[in-house]
C-alpha cells in the first residue's frame, strides 16, 4: 500500500506537469478512489471532466464520491448528468431518485418514476397500433428468430427490454421488435419500479387518495388490465382479492379478460395498506395486512414489523400485537423501538403484567427515558402496585430536574466538568494512538481530513429541540397567566353592570377554556376509565 501511495502522489505531481492529458488525470484519479483518497480522487475527477465533459465515467464516480462526503446537491447535480445522456438506465435512475429522496424533494423522485410509467404507457399503445395495422415490411420476414448477429449487435439496455416484455410478444407477435425497440426504447416499469413510487407515497402528506388510485392504475397497467377502468369507480381495492367475484361488471368480463392476473405482489399490498390507514380506512387495510398471513414467515418479517408499528402510531393496538408478537423470536428484532411498541401495546390493551416486563426492559436499554419510566409507573398503579408506583415518579422528578439543570446550564461546574475533563483526555488519548498507529507515508497529498463535508440541512440535536419546546410552552405560560390575572380587573366592573366589559370578560374566559380543552392529557381515552391525574411525559434529553 505504502508503495501504491508513493506512486499515486508522483503521478499526481506529474499530472500537472502535463496538465491537458485528461486519460493521466483519470488514472491517477481511479488509483485515488482505490486508496480511498477522497478528496485527491474528486480533484482529479474534475480535472478529467474540465476537459473532457462527456466523460461519463468519471462524472459518474465523482458523483458516488459527493454522495459519500455527504455533499448531496453535486452528487444530484452529477447525476442528473448521467440521466440526461442516458435515460435509459434503470440503475441511474434509481439512484437520482435517492438522492432527490436524501435532498428532501420525494415529489421530483416520484415524477422520474411516474414519467417512465407515462413512456411504457405510449409505448405500449404503439405496440397496439403495430399490431392492428400490421406494420411488417416485406424484408423483416425473419422477425421470429434471432440470429447470432443480431444477438452480437444487441446492447444490454436491448436484452433486458427483450427480456422485460416477453409477455407483448406473445399477446402481439406480428410487431417487428427488433425495428420496435430502437424505436420505442424506455426503462420498464414493472413491479419493483411500483414498489419504489408506494413507498415514497408514503413519505409525503396529503393527495392519499390520489395516490391509491394512482398505483391501482399501474398495477392494472402491469397487468395488462388498463381498459379495465370501471374499477376506478370501486371505493376499495376490491379487485385484487376474491371480493372481485361479486363484482357484476367483472362478471361481465370475457373469459381473457377474467383470467389475466388480479394478485397483487405482498410488498406492494403492504404499501397500499399502510396508505389505506392513512385515509382512516382501517377494515380495507386491515384486509391487505391479512395477506402476510399466507406468506413465508421469514420472507416477510421486515413487512409484519412495519405493519405492526404503523398500526400502533394508528392506535389499533390489538392488530399491531398480531403482527409484532411473532418477532419475539428473532434476536434481530430485539430492539429499543421494537419492545417499546410492543410494550405500548399491551398497556393499551391492559395487559398491564406483559407490559411491565417490556417496559422494565426498555428502561434497561434506555435509563434516561423518562416517558417510558412514567409508563411503568402508570402500569405499577394498574396493577396495583402503589409504593412502587410513587418510587419511579420521584425517580422521574428526579432525573426531570437533573436535566433541566442541565438543559440551562445550572448545574454546578465541578460536577459537569468532570466528565467533559474526562472525555476530552480520553480523545486526545485516542488521537494520539490514531497518529502513532497511521504511518504518515500513506497520507495523500491532498488529504480528506480538511475536505469539509456539507450538509444540505442541518438537523436539530435533542437539546435543540427540548430548548425551542421548553421557551415556547414559557411563552404560552405567561399569556395565559396573563389572561387568568386580567380577570381580577374585569370583575370588579362586573357588579356596575358595564357591557363591553362583561362581553371582554366573556371572551377572555372563552379562551381560557379553550386553552384547557386542548390538553388531551385532562381527558381520558377510554370513558370507562376512571381519571386517577396527569401523568406528564417528557422525551429524553441526552
């Protein structure tokens, strides 16, 4: 390695000796990449692409090497590139669309995908309009078989398209497809390409309703069942299961169209369903979810998992334990999020006993989480359990106070700087050994440790976020403990009988009231629940 570096540090110098020789420059770059000199591997790119800016190669591993310094808007930028020169590359397009996902804009990923569904519409129906008007010329008579060259001629793009639609050639096999597909060439959307739109579906807001009917179109689309439109006006997705039997214009159907395929592949089913609890439509999606039961178990764990925590944020805990308890007993699932889900959900369902077990797990994983503490304080008092049950809520007042301390800053320094004394000599410790154990003959010449990563947002940490929530609920405090005193000054006007000042005590009163309506926390869930107080849940500040 140490002489493979020698070496990519003097071609690097003798790059720019002759600096117009963009092959050398691509070289150097490629021996950067593989010696994982990040930094020195994106110069010499650029350089490369200065000077020759079709050299899709290069643009495209520069565009991996922005991707992985975190630098998303010029990896998007390079591969919007690519796509524009070859848009017909499905794994191009597969990657443009998880950077435009990474780069917060789910919408612009979706169009790619649902512009590759438009191009396989008209290209199918000009298969249609081949096939009804018989455009063979005379000198295609071999159309039916493939010979060697034609075979050697192909490029791979051709042989997965030919691969892709073997089902058109057998339901229109006069259409010349070998004139066809040069002249109709597009990525196939299929399967996959709709398991990728329903999950980013699900990644934005609003328009649900359009985008279930969006992917029954397509799947309808798959399945060669597009004039089928009648099904646009079910209000379930009836058509994919057996209630489509009861249905009397599929009954109408001819025997073809009855016996194309309705199933729909489990993975998108799922996706379909979770977009169904989204619209409320709990029985529909509950009906997809029930598919899984007819799988392979291990096939599908990943899918009973994300349908187990949708169905719990959707508060319909009993069916969230159908599909989470199976995971039991698989040593991968044996999470923080998973036992604090499934902990949620016995406590729901008042299985008070299982969810302490979960629970006192939790907090083995997570001491500082105060929410799932008053959790298991809340459980203990179900059970009745009451010594208990005030021991973790002055552990909670407790641990509240400490981070609150901590939060602003009032902790008392010799014991806050002791740890961070401690860290800090602990780092420059492992710096050090770092420096000793790394030969310095291996560094590059231009090294990755001063490349600054950028990152296109910044996210907020946990103290952030508990610091913005703590001054706005003081902001709240005050107006209403404004209001509240405001009121002393309104009744002692009451007894003269002055209007306006009754209509403003009316009104301040009025929003009072509002103000304690909207804390959920003074109403129970259940109404056959006695209301035994407020327990206040606060997430972790670590």
């Amino acid at each position: 390695i140490r002489d493979r570096n020698d070496c990519c540090n003097s071609w690097f110098l003798a790059a720019h000796i002759n600096s117009s020789d963009w092959e050398f420059w691509k070289i150097v770059a490629v021996l950067s990449f593989d010696l994982e000199h990040y930094r020195q591997a994106i110069y010499c790119f650029s350089r490369v692409i200065n000077l020759n800016n079709e050299e899709w190669e290069s643009i495209y591993r520069r565009a991996l090497l922005y991707k992985k310094m975190g630098q998303i808007r010029k990896a998007l930028n390079g591969f919007q590139k690519l796509y524009e020169n070859n848009p017909y590359d499905a794994n191009i397009l597969r990657e443009l669309a998880i950077l435009n996902v990474d780069y917060n804009r789910v919408p612009e990923a979706i169009k790619l995908y649902m512009d590759v569904y438009e191009s396989n519409v008209k290209r199918r129906q000009a298969v249609v309009d081949a096939s009804e008007n018989a455009l063979v010329s005379s000198d295609d008579e071999d159309d039916g078989t493939d010979s060697e060259d034609d075979d050697a001629d192909a490029t791979a793009n051709d042989v997965m398209t030919d691969e892709m639609y073997q089902e058109e050639k057998k339901l229109y096999p006069g259409v010349n497809w070998k004139k066809f597909n040069k002249k109709h060439r597009c990525i196939p959307f299929d399967w996959s390409s709709l398991n990728i739109v329903a999950e980013l579906f699900l990644k934005i807001p609003g328009k649900t309703n359009e985008n279930i009917k969006k992917i029954k179109t397509c799947a309808r689309w798959i399945q060669h069942r597009e004039l089928q439109t009648f099904w646009d006006d079910s209000i379930d997705d009836s058509e994919f299961d057996n209630r489509r039997l009861k249905n009397s214009r599929y009954d109408s159907l001819p025997d073809e169209e009855k016996a194309k395929e309705y199933i729909l592949p489990i993975d998108i089913r799922v996706r379909l369903g979770l977009l169904r609890l989204d619209t409320e439509s709990f029985v529909e999606a509950l009906n997809h979810f029930q598919f899984l039961y007819d799988e392979n178990f291990g096939d599908v764990e990943d899918l009973n998992y994300e349908v187990g925590v949708a169905l719990t944020k959707a508060e319909k805990f009993q069916e969230a334990l159908d599909f989470l308890t199976p995971l039991l007993s698989l040593p991968d699932y044996g999470t923080l999020e998973f036992y604090e889900n499934i902990a949620k959900c016995y406590k729901e369902t008042e299985d008070y006993e299982t969810a302490r077990q979960f629970l006192e797990r939790v907090i083995e994983m997570d001491p500082e989480s105060l929410e799932q503490r008053l959790s298991l304080a809340e459980v203990h008092y179900h059970l009745g359990n009451i010594d208990t049950f005030r021991s973790i809520l002055n552990e909670v007042t407790v641990i509240r106070k400490r981070q609150k301390a901590e939060l602003y800053g009032i902790i008392d320094e010799k014991d806050k700087g002791q740890p961070e004394k401690e860290h800090s000599e602990k780092t420059a410790s492992e710096n050090e050994e770092n420096r000793e154990g790394k030969d310095i003959s291996n560094k590059p010449l231009l090294e990755d440790s001063k490349y600054k990563k950028y990152s296109f947002k910044k996210k907020k940490t946990p103290q952030d976020i508990e610091r913005e929530r703590a001054e706005r609920e003081k902001k709240i405090t005050l107006k209403v403990m404004d209001k509240y005193e405001s009121l002393k000054n309104y009744s002692k006007d009451l007894e003269g009988n002055d209007q306006s000042q009754i209509n403003q005590w009316i009104r301040t009163v009025s929003d009072l009231v509002d103000v304690f309506s909207s804390v959920k926390n003074f109403f129970v869930r259940s109404r056959s629940k006695k209301f035994v107080g407020i327990i206040r849940k606060t997430k972790t500040v670590s």
